[in-house]
C-alpha cells in the first residue's frame, strides 16, 4: 500500500484509541429478517450475485506453472480454471461436452482432462483432443464440442471468473473494483503461496457468515478471552469503493507508533485489514499472511452455507519449525471463527426463523453492515435508503 495512504489511516486510528470514537454511519439501518430466510430471495441472489457478479477464484500462483488447475463448483456452477501451456490462465465450465460429467476434481496438474465416463478427451485450451470410436458421431462437427468457456480475469496477483458463459474468456475486473484496485494491485499477491485450504459447512444463511468480518462491535463480547488481547472492540475505520469496503481493526500495540519515526509505520503489522469483496469474499490481511474466507449459499437453502478458508504465506515453508508456525497460526483463526462466531451465527438464523421480528437493526457503528446490505439490495434491484455509488462514501458514512 501506498506509504502516505498508510501514514494517513493509521493517523486516523490513532485519533479512533485517543478520543475514544470510531467510524460511524449517519444514522441507523433496518433490515429485513428476510433477507436471511426467504428462498426467493435466496434464488435471486445466486442468479445475480453468484452467476453474473465476478467471484474471486484464489491467488494467481495457484496456477503458476502450465498444466496447474483446480475445479469447484460453491457457486452451483461446475468451474476448472487452468494454466495452459501457452501460459494463458483459463476458466471452463467442468462439463462433458459428451454427456454432461466433469472432467477434472480437486486441483492438480495435467496435461490434458479425460471425462470418467467416455473418455472424451480435452486440451488445457478447452479445445476437444479425442473422441473414442468417433465414428459412432457422424456430423456433430467435434471442433465445436470444446470445452465452454467462462470469462475470466487475472489481475493484481488475483483470478476472478464470471459464472455465467457469455461468448468470452476474458473481462476487466477493475470497473468492479472502483476506486480499490490500485490499492490491491499495491500488495502484490501474486507472490504469496496458498499454505492450505479449509472448507467449513454451516447450517445459516451464507450473509451471517459474512457479517462476521464486517463490524467490531462484538469483539469485546464474544471474543472476550481470544481476541480482546490483539484487537481494540468497537473501533474500526471503514472507507466504501462502490459495492466493495475496506474495514480496519487496530491492534492493540498501535500505539507504539506514536514513539517511532512515520516512515517506519506500516499498516499490515499494526491492524487486521478487511477488504469485502462484493459479494461474498473477505480478504484479510494478518501481517505475516493473509486469509481470504469465500462464503456460499449450499443445497439450495437459505440456512445452509459453506465457508473456504485460504491461508496464504510469503513463501512456502520448508522446515517443521516453518509450518509449525503457519499451522498454529491457521488453526487460531479457525478455532475463533467455529467455536465462537459461528455458534452465535446459529442462534441468530434460529432467532430470524422464530418470529419474534421482522426487522433486525445495524447501529452507527457498524457502517460496514449497512453499506454490504445496502449494496446487496441495490445489486438485487431492490430500494435501498442511498444510492451506492464508488467514491461517494460521505452519501452513507462520515468518519
């Protein structure tokens, strides 16, 4: 990140623990117990915000080397995304172009994909290699059996994929982005390495697990005995860049900044950073590594979710000494996460299924809240309080 806009945000914070105040938002926000219950709802959010908003795939050194892929399907869509060997990284729907079964699972590397069932056989280009007994399909011109692409966008060290075929391979995420992309080009995260993934299955709706990383209200509550040594409670910067935010927690040890030359500040060692990636990506960075926590509707249902947890490292470890340190590291952010927010995120989605309410409401302290649900809204098309527009963070919040 920029050395002055670091300067600039931990000045900012430092003012938040000195007078006691935080970032807040002009005024209160109701939401609906609905929007965390209704299956209408929920099917209008995966056909726009997970089949036609652009979805963060990972760090692009996950796919390094030519023949590198990995295939899911959280979003309900069957995706491989795959370094050809011409060095182009591309996105597939992971789908037989013979009787419709995916070609690839898990991650990997290949030199070329062979459906389980028949055989057909694909390039890394998505281009159709064989056909067995090809003659038993006179006419069905095969050059046109290739893989079916999906757009996708390599930028900033990070893979994005649209989920939704539209006749290209490629788009510009940074329209997307606003104003946020030259601060995440800033962090160069192509050369961190993915130390491991956790995939973590949840019975609430998929914006509960979300709404975890987006206010710092309950830290002093619920993280009582874990986190209230690390972090202040209640005390978060947030700046808006169109749908997308970025949330700050100080660490207690900020104000040791206050005895050391500015040019020696940094942010990353100082804070927990949260950029939400709209729509359901949190990417946060630790100091020495960065998690990014994808979150997902699951079975169709709105109290069903799953959570992938990325832990990625400056360079791969290569003694105990090494992975006993990232390992410790990743298992503390997984043991807060399932043993105290997400048991509260369970007596929530009872509390919304209940009755007792029809509105839930998000105080001036959370301006994060308020501005991801407002956002949600507006992306779904339906009214919300203030238009959300990039850079117009001052319609929504003051700081």
């Amino acid at each position: 990140m920029d050395r002055s806009l670091q300067v600039k945000l931990l000045k900012r914070l430092l003012h938040y623990v000195d007078t006691k105040t935080t970032s807040v938002a002009d005024a209160p926000w109701r939401n609906e117990v609905v929007a965390y219950t209704d299956p209408e709802r929920l099917r209008l959010e995966q056909d726009v915000l997970f089949r036609r908003t652009p979805l963060l795939m990972g760090f692009a050194s996950e796919w390094a080397a030519p023949g590198a892929y990995r295939a899911e399907d959280f979003a309900g869509v069957p995706t491989l995304i795959v370094r050809g060997s011409d060095g182009q990284l591309r996105a597939f729907l992971n789908v037989c172009r013979h009787r419709g079964a995916k070609v690839a699972d898990g991650c990997g590397t290949a030199r070329l994909f062979s459906c389980p069932y028949h055989a057909w056989t694909y390039e890394l280009s998505g281009k159709i290699r064989g056909i067995p007994d090809e003659a038993a399909f006179p006419g069905i011109r095969a050059e046109r059996r290739g893989l079916v692409s999906l757009p996708l966008c390599e930028k900033h060290g990070l893979v994005w994929v649209l989920a939704t075929p539209d006749g290209s391979d490629s788009f510009d995420i940074d329209p997307w982005l606003a104003e946020l992309a030259p601060e995440l080009a800033s962090y160069d995260f192509g050369s961190y390495h993915l130390y491991d993934r956790r995939p973590v299955h949840e019975t609430m709706n998929w914006k509960i697990l979300v709404d975890t990383f987006h206010e710092g209200y309950h830290i002093g509550f619920l993280h009582r005995d874990s986190l209230t040594e690390i972090l202040h409670g209640n005390l978060t910067d947030f700046e808006a860049f169109g749908r997308n935010h970025r949330l700050i927690f100080p660490r207690r040890k900020l104000e040791r900044l206050k005895t050391q030359p500015e040019d020696s500040w940094d942010l990353m060692w100082n804070t927990t950073t949260v950029y939400a990636l709209f729509p359901n990506t949190l990417l946060v960075t630790q100091g020495d590594h960065i998690e990014v926590h994808r979150v997902f509707p699951a079975e169709g249902r709105s109290d069903r979710a799953i959570m992938e947890t990325g832990f990625y490292v400056p360079k791969q470890p290569t003694t105990d000494e090494e992975r006993q340190h990232w390992q410790k590291n990743l298992d503390l952010v997984m043991k807060v996460v399932l043993t105290e927010d997400f048991p509260a995120g369970r007596s929530m989605q009872l509390g919304f299924t209940s009755g007792a309410q029809s509105d839930i409401i998000y105080g001036r302290n959370e301006p994060a809240m308020i501005h991801y649900h407002q956002s949600l809204r507006w992306a779904l098309g339906m009214p919300a309080d203030v238009e959300v527009r990039s850079g117009a963070t001052t319609q929504l919040f003051r700081h």
